[in-house]
C-alpha cells in the first residue's frame, strides 16, 4: 500500500514490526529513493495540525 506525507513524499508500506526493547508497534516503510524507514505505527497513523487543519501524517494514495 501506498502514502503520501503531508510534505508530499510518496512511500511505501513494507511491513509491520514490533520493537523489541517495548513491544511498541512499528510501521517499516520504503521512500521512493529505496531507503528504510521506520516509526511507531501510532506516530505513522495519526493526524497532525498544519497551517490550522488536521491531516493525516501519511495519507493512503488510491
């Protein structure tokens, strides 16, 4: 599945993880350039404040 940030880079949902040191669970992502990325699947998912709205952080691209 595909996202776009909110700054307008398009990424790619590789996988779901777990951190081991806390359990917390981690979303493993792909940028366009190749490169890994990962984040807590809470931060990945939720919705920030920009210029007064709220927005998804990372959007789904249909």
């Amino acid at each position: 599945m595909r996202f776009r940030h909110y700054k307008g880079g398009e990424y790619e949902l590789v996988c779901e993880a777990t951190m081991e040191a806390d359990l917390t669970p981690l979303i493993v992502y792909r940028a366009a350039n190749g490169s890994i990325w990962c984040r807590p699947r809470a931060v990945f998912f939720e919705e920030i404040e920009v210029d007064g709205k709220r927005v998804p952080r990372f959007a789904p691209i249909e």
